[in-house]
C-alpha cells in the first residue's frame, strides 16, 4: 500500500508522539524532521534515535522538500499559524497540533485557504478517538440516555503545581490569551460538543492565576535536578495566563453545564473527566482511567463498561484494535485519529477527524471565555 510521506515540525513531547502513531498507521511514513534552530543537534540525535532519515534546521526548509506530501505542527501555539498557512502554499496536507491559531481572523484565512489549495487539513483533537468517548457519542444519538440535562466536568493536571515550574505555555506571546482553557480546556469543549452533537452557546468565566510571578530557571531544568533552586539559578518573571479557570456554560437549548481547568492540582497528571446527565441515564469518564465507562442508573443497579468492542456500538467499536482487557490509551487514541486523517489523505474518504473548521470552533469557544472575565458577564456565542 502507499504511504504518505510526512514531514514532522517539532521534536518535544507531542512530535515524537505524532511519529510513533503514524508509523502504527501503516498509511504514513516520516521522512523528515525539524526543531527549533538552536536544538538542531539534539534534533538530529533524536531523528537518529527513531530512525528518521532527513533532519532540517530551519522549518522552512523542510516545508521546500518536494518529496514531503503532508506536514504535522508540533511546535509552540504562537507558530501554528504561520506554519500552516506556509504549508499549504506549498501544497501539503496539515496535521497542525492545537489551538489552530491564536486570532479567529487567522482560523478564517487558514480555512479559506485549505479549501482553494483541496488539501487535507486537520487538528489533532486525538482525545475524541478513546473509544469509550466514542461509545458515550453513540449512546447519545441512539438516546439512550434519553434527554441531556446536564454536562459536568474539569480537565486538570499538575505539573505547574510549583513556582519553579516554567514552560513557554505561561506566556500569552506564546500560548495566546488563555493558558489552561486553550491548552487542555480545548479538548474538553471539543469532546463536549462533538459527543453531544451541541453547540455551546453562552459561556460565564472565572479565572485565577495562584503564582503572579514564577522562577523561570536560567539554565535546563535537568541541571538543578535534586537540589532547590538558589536566588541567581532563575528569574522572576510575571504570569498573566491562569493556573485555573472555572466555566459556567449553556450548551444547546437546554443543557446547563461546568467545567474546570486547572494545572496545579496535585495529583491530577492528565485527567480530562466529564459527567453527562440525562432523563434516562448518566455516564461518567476519567481519561486517568480511560478503559472504564461509569453507568448510572435510578431504578436498577449501576454499571461498569470496559472497553470491548463486542460489548459496544459497533461504530465505536471500529476505535479498538485489541480484544478487550487489553487497555488502549492515549498513544493509542493519536494511532486511531491519525488512521482516520490518513484515510481521508489517501482515498478522499471523508473519514471522521477533527478539522480546522474545529480548531476555529474551540478558538472561538475560548475567545468566548476571555472576553467572559475580563467583562465580568456571561457573554453569547
Ligand atoms: N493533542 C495533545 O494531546 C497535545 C499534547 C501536548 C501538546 N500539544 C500541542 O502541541 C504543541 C507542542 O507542544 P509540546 O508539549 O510538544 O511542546 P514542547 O515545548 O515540548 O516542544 C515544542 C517543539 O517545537 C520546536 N520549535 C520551537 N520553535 C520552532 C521553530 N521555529 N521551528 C521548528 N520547531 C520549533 C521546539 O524545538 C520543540 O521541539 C502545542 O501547541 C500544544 O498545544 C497537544
């Protein structure tokens, strides 16, 4: 079978991931490389490491190799734009990580523009592809459980739990208006409206930022590892983005909803959990546990669904590769919505994966949310 040859722009913690599902895939083939200039030695070490044959210095180049058909963003939010919008006028398929941009204004041009070059472009929103989370949209539209209430639930993580924890991700240049709700809130939105087939339509936000400043380290985090960082290892510097943010929301005519971001929490490494009420029935879901789905039941006792594709909807069943008991997670969600954008790439199937059309929708979702706090009032999408 043919495979599509890709180009891979950023090396961190997500590239690599993108490299190692879309070799699951069968239907891809990395050729090429890139990181930021000045990691271009550790860019090579690591395109060795996972035997990738080209290796770029600058994005620009790699955007030039005629023989790259398709081109995946894993670089900072503040880059996603530029690159894509490159990407396409060179002619390639984009695989562009979220936010799509960080202005609405560039979602309409990327779009606009996507669709006069007739290529594929997609933003990875992988978590809708847990095949529980696909399970709970099937349940949903087969009304099982019977008519929405109400739609709970947080995304949080605790990895900014310390005032010496410092990424680019505190710093608006880089990550946009909002830290949490674009970061992980996204995903969390996304999910929402995709397995409830509704549109969020009023949002009423509070934000709080617990560290007004964080001690950025002044060299890799690595070389202070077990030891405290003494006043001339770091600077201060001032943080505008939230730590935390807690959401009121409308969704569809009638569904009331919360949702909760927060990254220092402790404890909480990556949990995206939601709790979807409805007249007949309830389902919770714990990405920190994500094979189980929680049943909930008023007139008989409650249930426990592992993931098995024989005991599922047969459409989310199409979202596991093993017999159940064999737990599947988050490598193995990037491996089925990668399946699915490749698919689209190859055979112009019209598979189903998020799209810049999505990627605007959350834009526009957290734009919502910003104005919200800064205004003090709920504020209508
Ligand atoms: N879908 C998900 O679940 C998920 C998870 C994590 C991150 N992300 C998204 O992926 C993106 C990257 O996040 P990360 O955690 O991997 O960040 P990271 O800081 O770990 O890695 C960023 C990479 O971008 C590279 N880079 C920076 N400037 C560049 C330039 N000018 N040209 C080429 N490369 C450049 C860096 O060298 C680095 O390799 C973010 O937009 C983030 O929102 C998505």
């Amino acid at each position: 079978m043919r495979r599509v040859k890709v180009g891979v722009i950023g090396l961190g913690f997500i590239g690599p991931v993108h490299i190692e599902a879309l070799r699951r895939t069968g239907l891809a083939e990395v050729v090429a490389v890139c990181a930021a200039k000045s990691e271009y030695e550790s860019a090579k070490k690591k395109a060795a490491e996972m035997g990738v044959p080209k290796v770029y210095e600058d994005y620009t180049q790699l955007l030039a190799d005629p023989e790259i058909e398709s081109v995946h963003i894993c670089t900072p939010n503040n880059l996603h734009y530029q690159i894509a919008k490159e990407a396409l006028l060179g002619g390639k398929h984009v695989v562009c990580e979220k936010p799509l941009a960080l202005e609405l204004e560039q979602c309409d041009e990327l779009i606009a523009l996507s669709k006069k070059m007739g290529k594929v472009c997609a933003v990875n929103f992988n978590m809708r592809a847990y095949p529980v989370v696909q399970q709970v949209k099937s349940m949903i539209a087969n009304g099982d459980l019977g008519e929405i209430f109400s739609v709970n639930g947080s995304y949080t993580q605790d990895w900014m739990l310390l005032d010496t924890d410092y990424s680019w991700r505190v710093d608006p240049k880089f990550t946009g208006d909002t830290r949490t709700v674009a970061d992980i809130g996204s995903h969390w939105f996304d999910m929402m409206e995709y397995i409830c087939g509704m549109r969020v339509n009023a949002v009423c936000a509070d934000f709080a930022t617990f560290y007004k400043v964080r001690k950025r380290p002044l060299k890799p985090v690595e070389t202070y590892s077990g030891k405290l960082l003494e006043p001339g290892d770091y600077e201060e510097i001032p943080i505008k983005t939230e730590d935390y943010s807690s959401i009121l929301f409308h969704m569809g005519e009638k569904v009331h909803g919360t949702c909760t971001t927060c990254q220092t929490m402790a404890g909480r490494k990556n949990r995206l959990y939601f709790e979807i009420a409805g007249s007949k029935a309830m389902v919770a879901w714990d990405s920190e546990e994500c094979e189980k789905l929680w049943i909930g039941h008023r007139d008989r006792p409650n249930e426990s669904l592992i993931n098995d594709a024989s005991l599922m909807y047969r459409e989310a069943g199409a979202y596991t590769s093993y017999p159940g008991g064999h737990a599947e997670g988050f490598p193995d969600s990037m491996k089925h919505h990668m399946m699915r954008i490749y698919d689209d790439i190859l055979n112009a199937s019209g598979a189903s994966h998020a799209t810049f059309e999505d990627g605007k929708r959350e834009l526009e979702i957290c734009s919502a949310v910003y104005q919200s706090v800064i205004g003090q009032k709920w504020v209508e999408l």
